[in-house]
C-alpha cells in the first residue's frame, strides 16, 4: 500500500481556499444539484472541490406546500448541513426555445422556498434543458428501465444539472447560473 504524499494541485491549497478557477478563486465546499419534478426531486452532490457529481438521493416532492416547512424542503435543507454545502444549484427547466413555462415558474418558486431555508447558502439557478431527457437515454443505454428506475432517473438528471454548472465553473471561474433572491 502507498502512502499518499500530498503532492499535486489539490496540496498546495489551504484547507479553506478554494480551486483557482479561470484566474478567479471560488469558495471550497460540496454543492448540491437539485432536480425539481412534480412528484419527486433528484438530488446530487459534488466533493468539496467541486470536480465530478454523484447522485445522493430522491425526495418526494410535497406539491401543496408553500413555505419552508415542508418534508421535501426540510430534507434538502438537511443535505445542505450535513455536506457544509458551499452553494445549492437547482434545474431550471426551460422550452427548448429558451421560453419559460409552467415548469419553470414551479422551480423557481420551489428554489425560493428552498433558498429561504438554506440561507446564508446560496442557490442558484441553472439552465436544465434535457437532463431528464439525457438520464433516461443514458441509463437506458445501461440496461435499466425507465419505469421501474424513476427515482434513479431523477437522481441522474440532478448529476447532470450539477456536472454542467461544476463544469461552467471552472470555464468562468464564478459561480454558474443566476442566484435566486430571497428578499420580497
């Protein structure tokens, strides 16, 4: 067995510095990505330098909720605090043309409850278009079952949110998306 050395990018960093991103230095800490559907919620999360996104789990989605109290937001809440979570990235679903619609105005309103209750963590918006679309052919490419694979469907599309706002991290060196306001 070899004795890991400390040697390579991540040594020379402080414990709480960041990766230097594009020039830019973002905060180190896990982030979470968050995958809002109608009947249940993916959930992914990346290691604490933010390089690759792994599933963690599927919530059941409370639809008549309307404040920070409920099961759905209290569970991610407690994701957040279990992983000192840096920032919390949820999908955005758009049209393929770019517009918004029902679906999209729904994750909004859910981010907002959600940033409500993970404040002072940030969450943010990201640009979901074809992540469930892409999980399901991926995973079916794997030899599952859409139907009887749900749960993990919605956990893959919460990986691939995720992965592209790590990835559109490290392009930009900021933070991906647009940060959701919890002020009135």
């Amino acid at each position: 067995m070899t004795a890991h050395t400390g040697t390579g990018a991540g040594a020379a960093r402080g414990a709480g510095e960041g990766a230097a991103l594009g020039g830019a230095t973002l905060p180190r800490g896990a982030r979470l990505g968050v995958d809002v559907g109608k009947a249940r919620i993916g959930l992914a999360a990346s290691d604490p330098d933010g390089l690759i996104a792994t599933p963690v789990e599927t919530v059941a989605r409370v639809l008549d909720a309307t404040g920070t109290d409920s099961a759905d937001v209290r569970a991610i809440a407690e994701a957040v605090g279990e992983r000192f979570a840096a920032v919390v990235y949820v999908g955005l679903p758009r049209h393929l043309s770019g517009k918004e619609g029902a679906a999209t105005a729904d994750a909004r309103a859910f981010a907002t409850r959600l940033a409500l209750a993970v404040a002072p963590v940030p969450v943010r918006m990201v640009d979901e278009r074809m992540s469930t679309v892409t999980a399901t052919s991926q995973l079916r490419a794997a030899g599952k079952k859409s139907k009887s694979h749900r749960p993990v469907i919605d956990q893959a599309a919460a990986v691939i949110i995720l992965q592209s706002a790590l990835d559109a991290e490290r392009a930009a060196g900021t933070r991906a998306g647009e940060a959701v306001e919890t002020a009135p």
